[in-house]
C-alpha cells in the first residue's frame, strides 16, 4: 500500500471523497476545471446496519462492501478516484517540535521518534507527516530556544485497518488516491468557502457516536481530538418496557440533552487545555462551526450557542454550482467527503 496519508498523489478534475462511520457510508463527487466554479455531481449516503464497523474497524468486509456499492449505484457517479477520511478512532496524530531543516532530514527524525519515542496502540503503524506553517510573527512570541524549532504533524494508523478499507475500494474498481485525517478534510472546506478563520476557531463535526474537535489558528491546524459522545440510544424499547427506571435515561429528549452537554464539556476542557496550554498570544476563541449527521444539529448548535462563550454557528457555504442537489443536500451532513472531493485538484 502506497497512499500518502496526508499528501496528495493524483489529480483528477472529477474525483469522490468518501467518509465511513459506524453508522454511515457517505460519498460526494464534485468536479473542477481550470477556474470555473466547483460543481457538486453527486452525492449520496446509506445507513450501514449496526456491528458492520465498530469504533472505526471493519468488521464485516462483505457487508460494507456490498453498502457502499448500493450507495454508488444509487447516483451515476462519474469518477474511481478516491479520496478517502481515516476513521478517527482509529488514528493516532501528535506534534512534535524538531530543528526547522529539509524535508528529507525531517523524516529521518519522525522515523527515530514513531520507532522509539511514540506510543501507539497499534504494532503496525503506517504513518506520514507534514511541516506546519509558523503563526504570523510566531518568532515575536517564541522563546529564544525555539526560535529554529518547526512544529511537525506525525499522523499514524493501523496498516492492516487501512488495507480492509482499501481492499473494499479495490474490489468495487475504485482507485484510492490519498488517505487524510477529517480535521484536514474540514479546514480544506472552511479555507475553499472563503469563511473567516481569523484568530483562534474551532470546527466540531459530529457523528452519533463520536466527535472530532479541531482548534485552528488563523487557518492553520493546531490541534484535534475524537471524543467518545452517544447520540444513538443503546436502549430498546423492550428494555424500556422491562424496566420502568430506564425511561428517566432514555427519554428521547433527555438523552439527547444529556448527550450535548457532554459534548459541550468536552469543547470546554480542550479549549481550557489549549488557552492554558498551547496558547502563545492568550488570544480568545472566536468562533465554534458545527457540521456532521445526527439529527437535530441545528438544535444541538443552538444549546452550544447558550452555554459556549464564543459564537456558534453551522457549516454552511454557497459557492457549489447547483447541478445534482436537492432537498436532501446538507452541507453540514456533507462536510467531510465534500472536503475530501475538493482534493482531487490543487494541493
């Protein structure tokens, strides 16, 4: 397997991104020539049935397999080139700060630390990294001894995890082109709709079972986490019925608000963690955008809204040429594999 994690290999003006969850198989194509304006081809999404991917690894090739090709015949998607998200959980990603030289000596380094220094939880790894650009006036800031310091992304995963998903694609005569983390999928999408990131931003993107936080400053990633938060009740109606004491929990409505302020706790600690932490300019957060594909999003942004002290607002942009959408279209549904499409030209 030779797919960069965080580079891209091909170019392709009609490409797929594809994001796979726990619950969900989610696919866009969007096409790109010269400087004509982006346009969504296709888009589509199935439910995949419970126990087919558990906390992000394929379970039952098969199955999956046979939902994903459901979702590509259900719209005449045009491209086999994919770009495709790493599931989260599954994913190890941390900063290292090494000498600011080439490239080429850089990966010498990352190889010493990914063999000696980082603990994985995974003996397999197949890992890529990539030289994060300084903060504007970052050498005001720096304390001298960091001064000739660079900020390096090790991004490593399971490479037998990775090989099921691309084993899928292969049998589905699907060409995978690169394989990402969503936090860059996201930023790619927030920097292509020309939305202001200026200062310090989070973008929250929010599956049933799971939520990525990604911090960025002045566009430029900082930090993400995948945090362990249920929007999907685990609790039966039969276990309802057997077990009076059971229906405080799992009340629709309660369990849907238990599960937002969990998740806002989660926003409060990593914010709190990055201002006392990583901060340098003791600059406050500006804004939190919200995407992803529970129901009642825009409800769970507005109690995010009430009890964050920064603005919060969903993902949403305007610049897709409307060819292929309808009613079903969401931005904020689609945000990952949309981010991973708009890979297939440029950088």
């Amino acid at each position: 397997m030779n797919q960069s994690i965080l580079r891209k290999l091909t170019n392709g003006h009609q490409t797929l991104g594809i994001e796979i969850t726990d619950s969900y198989v989610k696919v866009c194509e969007i096409q790109q020539k010269g400087k004509k304006a982006v346009q969504l081809m296709n888009y589509s999404s199935r439910e995949l049935p419970v126990g087919v991917v558990d906390d992000g690894k394929v379970m039952d090739k098969e199955k999956l397999q046979a939902v994903l090709k459901i979702v590509l015949d259900s719209r005449r998607f045009g491209s086999r080139y994919v770009h495709f998200a790493i599931p989260s959980q599954r994913v190890m990603v941390r900063s290292l700060k090494l000498p600011d030289i080439v490239n080429v000596e850089i990966k010498k380094l990352v190889q010493f630390e990914v063999k000696n220094n980082l603990s994985m939880a995974f003996d397999d790894p197949y890992y890529d990294f990539i030289k994060l650009p300084k903060a504007v006036n970052a050498e005001a800031v720096l304390p001298s001894e960091e001064a000739n310091l660079c900020e390096v992304l090790v991004v490593a995963a399971s490479t037998s995890i990775l090989q099921d998903y691309v084993d899928i694609f292969e049998q589905l005569k699907l060409i995978p082109c690169s394989i990402e983390i969503k936090s860059f999928s996201l930023l790619r999408l927030v920097k292509w709709g020309h939305i202001d990131v200026e200062g310090i931003n989070i973008i929250v993107n929010v599956n049933e079972l799971n939520s990525e936080i990604t911090i960025i400053e002045d566009g430029h990633f900082k930090i993400t986490r995948n945090v362990e938060v249920s929007f999907k009740s685990l609790v039966t109606e039969h276990d309802i019925e057997q077990n009076l004491w059971l229906d405080n929990y799992s009340n629709p409505e309660q369990f849907f608000m238990n599960a937002a302020q969990d998740l806002i706790a989660e926003l409060e600690r990593l914010m709190n963690f990055y201002y006392y932490n990583i901060n340098k300019s003791e600059r406050t957060f500006s804004r939190v955008i919200v995407s992803g594909d529970i129901l009642q999003l825009d409800k769970l942004a507005s109690l995010m809204e009430d009890s964050l002290t920064p603005p919060v607002a969903l993902l949403n942009l305007d610049l897709l040429s409307k060819a292929g959408k309808d009613s079903s279209w969401s931005v904020p549904m689609y945000a990952v594999p949309l981010g991973l499409a708009l890979r297939g030209k440029g950088t």
